[in-house]
C-alpha cells in the first residue's frame, strides 16, 4: 500500500511541477506582452491577462508601483514559482522515495 502512495505523491508532484512550469512561462509572455501595445481585444491577449492577472493582482497590491513604471509583480510570481518548485515539489519527492524505501518486500 505504501507504493501506491508513494506513486502518487511522485506523480502529484511532476503534474504540479509540470503546471507550475506552464503557468511561468504564461506569466513570462503576458509580461513580454505588455512590453508592446497589444490589442485588448486579441483573444490570446485576453486569455493570458485572464489567467495571470489572480496572481499578479494581490502582489500589485501589496508592492505597489514604487518604482514608477516597471512592474516588479511578474519577477516576484515567478520567483514563488521557483521557491514552490525547488521547495515543495523537491520534498514531496524525496518524501515518496523515502516511503518506497521503507518498504521489505
């Protein structure tokens, strides 16, 4: 029974560290994006300001503009991806293969 759990951990972690990796690059290209004069009304436009914007919201609020124009809100997202991947998924990892090596078969 002890496998099955550590399986699944593992394969918890790789879809969350997969998702993770496709949400960063989804917050990269909206912050490219922005460099230019989309057009707000461009469907991939839209899709990527109606998925990154949650999380870029709440870190706009809390850091402000204090450096005027730049947007310091996609680097800090992308840096808690990177702590949650190197972090989370690292232990989530290491846990399950510690599982599947207390086991005796």
């Amino acid at each position: 029974m002890s496998i099955i759990i550590a399986n699944l951990l593992i394969a918890a972690a790789t879809l969350l560290n997969i998702i993770l990796t496709v949400y960063m690059w989804m917050v990269i290209i909206s912050a490219l994006i922005s460099w230019v004069s989309p057009d707000p009304y461009n469907p991939i436009v839209r899709f990527l300001r109606n998925v990154t914007e949650p999380a870029l919201r709440p870190v706009r609020r809390i850091i402000g503009h204090r450096l005027g124009p730049i947007d310091l809100s996609p680097m800090i997202v992308i840096l808690a991806i990177l702590f949650v991947k190197s972090f989370l998924i690292r232990s989530l990892i290491e846990f399950a293969y510690k599982l599947k090596g207390g086991i005796h078969l």
